[in-house]
C-alpha cells in the first residue's frame, strides 16, 4: 500500500509527472507534434 509506495519512491524510481512537466521535459523530442 502506502508504505510501499514510500519505499519505491525513496529508492530513486520516478514518480507520475503532470502532462505540463512531461511536456516541459520531453516536449522538444517531438516539436511538430506540439504544434498542432
């Protein structure tokens, strides 16, 4: 449950990114996409 989820998160494993942060982060592989 939570506590498990604690541990993964503590162990370094990402954690779900808001479609904003992906965008930001990711958003330049795909530029045309972005674009319409």
């Amino acid at each position: 449950g939570v506590l498990e989820a604690i541990r993964i998160s503590c162990a370094g494993y990402p954690t779900k990114r808001t479609f904003d942060e992906f965008i930001y982060r990711f958003g330049m592989l795909t530029p045309d996409v972005l674009d319409g």
